[in-house]
C-alpha cells in the first residue's frame, strides 16, 4: 500500500521515520505525545493527518471531521477520546 501523499511512501516507512525523530533527543517538537499517538495510530491502519488531528485535540470534548472514510466509526471502535464526529 503506498501513501496519499507527495512522496508516495508506505505507512510503515512513514512510522519508521517519525519514531526515529521522536528517538532522536536533541530534536525539538511542538507536541511529542501526538506524534507519538499519530504514528501508532498509523500502524493501526489510520490515516496519519487524521490520527495527528485527533492528538493534538486530545484535551478536547469532540472532534469534528468532514472525511469521514469510515474514521469515525473506527475511531469509535478503538475507544478514542475525545469522540469524533461528522459535523
């Protein structure tokens, strides 16, 4: 399976490459908890800008997505909080 986006590389690549820069101490990041999420999310199947989104609004009641792509119903699945919904 190949990615969606410019570079066209698979999930597990993907995975491979943010967890090496989340082992990487020197390395600076806005918010490492969702980028760690995102990525196991990612090698659960989900989509990565998803998955991001969902983290980073981790404190938050909701969330709202307008792809829905069967996200919500296996975010629903998997017992994420906060809940996603389609607006």
């Amino acid at each position: 399976m190949t990615g969606r986006g410019f570079y066209k590389l698979p999930p597990d690549t993907v995975a491979a490459v943010f967890h090496h820069l989340l082992a990487m101490p020197h390395v600076q990041l806005q918010d490492r908890q969702a980028l760690q999420n995102a990525c196991d999310a990612l090698g659960q199947g989900f989509d990565f800008a998803d998955a991001l989104h969902h983290a980073s609004g981790r404190h938050c009641d909701a969330m709202a997505t307008f792809n829905d792509k069967g996200f919500v119903q296996r975010a629903a699945a998997k017992g994420w909080v906060p809940k996603v919904r389609v607006p």
